[in-house]
C-alpha cells in the first residue's frame, strides 16, 4: 500500500491516539477521583497527584476510605504496601461491601504479626449478611518490604480472590442447592487501619505495642473493569471465564503449602455437617 506524506502523516496520527487511548484504558485510577476518605481524619492521606494513599493508626484512631461508585461484578486491583515492623494487633481491610442486614460482602483481611512473623491473610465471604466462611494463608513473600497486587473477580458464576495474579481461593456459586451467593447487590470497596489486638495476632494474646505507632499501610495503582449498574458487565468474557490450566495449578500449591485455615475442614465447627458448598468442590 502507497502512502502520501499527508496520507502517512494522518496514518501516524491515528496510531498515537490509539496507542495514547489503550494507555489510558489500562492507568490506575485516581484516588482523589475515585475514593472518599470516610473516618480517621488526618490519618488518611492522598498524595502524589492521586498514584497513592496512606492509612495510619495511633492510639486515638485508625482510619479508612471507601469508593464513590458502586460495583456489580467485574475485576477490582489493588496494591498495597502492609504495616511494617512489629504490627501485631493491626488489622489492615480491603474489601467489597453492600449495606444493610443482608448486606454482601467479599473480604481480604491482613491480621498483623510480631516482628519475623508472617501475616495472615484472612478471606470471606458474606452473603445475605451471613459469613462464616473463613479461608486463611500465609503469604509466600514479605507484604511490607514492597507493594503486592491484591485482586478480586467476581462474576454470577463465582468469585476468585488473587495475590499477584495467582489464584488463591475460589468460591463457586451454589444457588442450585441452596446457597445464596452476592449476584444483586452492588458494593462499594472499602479499606481500614484498625486495632483488634482483641483477637487478630494468636487469638488476641499478643496485644498492640503501641510504641511502634504510627502504623501505617499505603495503597496505589488501583484499577477497576466493571458495571457500575445494578445490571451485570456487557462484556461477555466476564460472565463465562474460568480459571485455565495455569490457574488451577497455581491454586493447588497455594491451598496445599499456604493454606492454614479453611471452614471447609473444620469439623469441630460443625458438628452437623460441612456446609452444603463444601461438598461441591475442595477448592471452594
């Protein structure tokens, strides 16, 4: 094909503004645009042009922040840079959430540690406003020395939690025997710094050393592929996807060497029978 120098000049035009729009399709969002500090005044901090945020607790208080839109189903990132040092009684949250008694929710939880201990990765999943539905890891890197990608995909026909693009639990619908699952209640995402030196590191015996304090976590490089409707995505590849071959390998190991919680194991907690979801799938 033959090229003017005009006609070149234009072809060179539209690939750049091409090129410059796929560029944009794929930047973190802006925290001042997309989020609202809610409580820990000061505490809470938007920086550097709106690429990061800051939680920190002190003694007074901890602090947190919440989107402006809500979401239903999609694929919400977000990096974080946990407590560092000695956190032990902190809890840093980063969830989904929807209002009310019914409300939905889908939870990360970082339970804080003693210095050379490792974090606990707590996970949940409410629906109806009924959790008790715990999975716990231990992480296979330091989630303080630098930031990590923490993501939530959640379609109609499961929610997938995710550490660096690795798989670490999948929770299936399982509404044909009777389990409700989050399909239509939008939520919003929410993070908080708070002290639960009352049951966060062993069981509430190690407590806050509050010397240590400001405890402080930062996020950045947050991104959404969404609806922010109460109708589900048009994008079909968000309600058909599974986890591919890769995925499902990469699951195994993290549930078989990182795993050290999961309410589908805990006969002692139900004495009359696992939930029903637990029967369908070991990896729920």
């Amino acid at each position: 094909m033959a090229f003017s120098s005009n006609g070149f000049s234009m072809f060179v035009l539209v690939c750049l503004v091409v090129i410059s729009s796929l560029s944009v399709a794929t930047c973190a969002g802006n925290f001042y645009q997309d989020f609202d500090i809610t409580w820990g005044g000061k505490r809470a901090k938007i920086f550097k042009a709106g690429q990061l945020l800051s939680l920190s607790l002190d003694p007074v208080s901890g602090s947190g922040f919440q989107s402006k839109k809500a979401y239903l189903f999609g694929r919400i990132d977000m990096q974080l840079k946990l407590v560092a040092g000695n956190s032990a009684g902190t809890v840093t949250a980063y969830y989904l959430s929807s209002q009310g008694l019914t409300h939905d929710e889908i939870d990360f939880e970082f339970l804080g540690n003693l210095s050379g201990d490792p974090y606990i990765l707590h996970t949940n999943v409410f629906t109806q406003g009924k959790g008790n539905r715990e999975q716990q890891f231990y992480l296979w890197f330091d989630p303080t020395r630098n930031f990590h990608t923490y993501s939530i995909i959640w379609k109609p026909q499961h929610i997938i939690f995710l550490v660096d693009n690795t798989p670490i639990r999948v929770f299936k619908n399982a509404e044909s025997i009777g389990v409700p699952f989050p399909k239509s209640q939008p939520m919003k995402i929410y993070s908080s710094l708070w002290n639960a030196d009352d049951w966060a590191t062993r069981g509430g015996l190690v407590k806050t050393d509050w010397s240590k304090a400001p405890f402080t976590a930062y996020y950045r490089n947050f991104k959404v592929t969404a609806s922010t409707s109460t109708s589900a995505s048009s994008d079909s590849t968000w309600q058909t996807n599974e986890l591919d071959a890769h995925g499902r390998r990469r699951l195994r190991w993290v549930q078989k060497y990182f795993m050290i919680y999961n309410y589908c194991s805990d006969l002692k907690r139900f004495p009359g029978g696992l939930p029903p979801e637990c029967k369908r799938s070991r990896f729920l």
